[in-house]
C-alpha cells in the first residue's frame, strides 16, 4: 500500500494517476472528501487534517511506501513532523518526499524550510528518498489573471533563464522513487530539459493560446510590493524576490537530466505543458 499525501495538488493527482495505471494500492489522505471523491473506485480515503494523531495513525496503517509533500508554512512542521512519526511507528516506509532545489541554500526562507524539512526525516531512522525540483512550470499559472484582463505579464526574472518542471514529470520520478529499488538515500535535483526565460515562456503562452501577450519588465523589489500588497505574507515574497534577483543576473542557469535518466522519458515541454493548461489563461 501506498500513502499519496497531497494528493489533490498538481503533483499529487498526477502521482495518484501513474500509481493506479501501475495497478499498484493507493491511499490518500485528504481534508476534503468532495476533492477525492473524482479519485479511481479503488483508491482508499482517509478524510481528515494531517494534525491529527488519530487521522495520520489511520492514513499510515498497513502502508508500506509514503509519499510526502512538505507543508511549507505549518508551525513547527507539526504535519509533516507527525506524519514521520506515525509512519515509523507503523512500519510504513520509505518515504518519498518533494523538497526544493532551494534546500541548498538555508539563507533563503524557502530553502531554510524545505531544508528542516529533510532534515525531520534524515534523523527519523526511516529509509528515504529526496525529490528536489526547480521551479515548476504550473507557476506561470500566477499570470493568468493579469493575461487575461490586461493581456501582460509582469516578469521580475529579466532575461534570466531557468528549466521549469512539469508536475507531471515529479509525480514520475516519484513513482520510480516508490515503485523501484536501489532509491534510499538519494537526492535528485530535478529540471524540465528547456532553459527559458520568461519572455520566452510568455511568447510560447501566446502562440499556445493565440493572443498576444506582453511580457513586462519589472524590478524586482517593484514586483515584490506589489505581490505584498495582494495579501501574499511578507516573509514569503521576500524570499521568492531573492530568488527572482538570483535568476535575474545568474549566469548559469541550474538544469540537470535527472527526469530522463530516472524514467527513462524525455522531460515534458513547456509548450506541451501550455496546450493541456491552455484554458486557465483565456
């Protein structure tokens, strides 16, 4: 049996998919009944918060294999503190879990806390496995409202060139990482095969969508105080604009073949990825 947390994201769905295709058991855990309700027939459901002794100890029980999508802004990672918990007094492992790339950098926030994140497991005595991705192309996501009322992007990243991930492609690497040997202990840093900037990435949008789309230069801490001032907590959104200034002037962008190597498939691109998502920007 195996544990799928988050399963209703855009990793964790995709997960959940490759796993039944594989016929292998699949558990969720999920605060919302009606957001597994769609899931396939045989998939179990353990409804209920992650905070929850009681709900973790059910959601662990009989599973052999856990995967674990961090929660980033939780006090003391209390969730996924608990969950390495339980999932070892049940037996239940290895776990898989999503990190960052930006683990590996604790003077950023982000990085800091998927990095304690890791480090809950490394120390547990469970066996484990360490997806760590750049960033994903479902976060030009973000840009939908201002294309589709101002047909703009604002970008903060300049000309600077990055891989974007496809979900999809993470969910297949974590189902190699579950359904395969010789995976304990490793760390895979994970990337789409495309380096791109984010004009780049807006011209495909365009072509994709078949709507010109302008793609702003903003500074940085410009984009910053604006993305404050649309409720984002302050403490995140400084830590995405040390991020955005790093790829801004960064002359060697991070990439790695991790994704084709691992499943043995090409990386998904960002234009395909832009054709399946193509109605979240009209």
């Amino acid at each position: 049996m195996i544990l799928v947390t988050g399963a209703t994201g855009n990793i964790g769905s995709q997960l959940v998919k490759l796993l039944v295709a594989k016929g292998l058991p699949v558990r969720v855990i999920s605060r919302d009944e009606k957001k597994v309700s769609h899931l396939d027939p045989g998939v179990q459901r353990v409804i209920g918060d992650r905070h929850d002794p009681s709900v973790v100890r059910k959601a662990v029980q009989g599973a052999d294999k856990v995967f674990m999508l961090a929660m980033i802004f939780d006090k003391n990672h209390e969730g996924d503190r608990l969950l390495v918990k339980e999932a070892k007094q049940a037996g239940a492992g290895p776990i898989v879990m999503v990190s960052s790339a930006q683990a590996q950098d604790e003077t950023n926030l982000i990085g800091r806390l998927h990095r304690e994140k890791e480090e809950l497991l490394e120390q547990s005595g469970i066996s484990w496995t360490l997806l760590r991705p750049g960033g994903f192309m479902s976060n030009s996501l973000q840009w939908a409202d201002t294309i589709k009322s101002q047909s703009k992007v604002f970008n903060p990243m300049g000309n600077g060139k990055t891989a974007p991930i496809s979900p999809y492609d993470i969910a297949g690497v974590a189902a190699v990482a579950l359904t395969g040997p010789g995976h304990e202990g490793k760390v895979y840093y994970l990337t789409g095969g495309e380096l791109l900037s984010n004009p780049e990435q807006v011209d495909i949008l365009s072509k994709v969508i078949g709507k010109p789309i302008e793609c702003v230069d903003t500074p940085v801490e410009v984009a910053a105080e604006r993305a404050i001032a649309s409720g984002l907590p302050e403490p995140l959104v400084r830590s995405l604009a040390d991020i955005w200034a790093q790829v801004r002037k960064e002359p060697s962008p991070f990439q790695t073949d991790e994704v084709e190597r691992l499943t043995g498939g090409p990386a998904q691109t960002f234009e395909t990825w832009s054709y399946e998502h193509r109605t979240a920007f009209l």
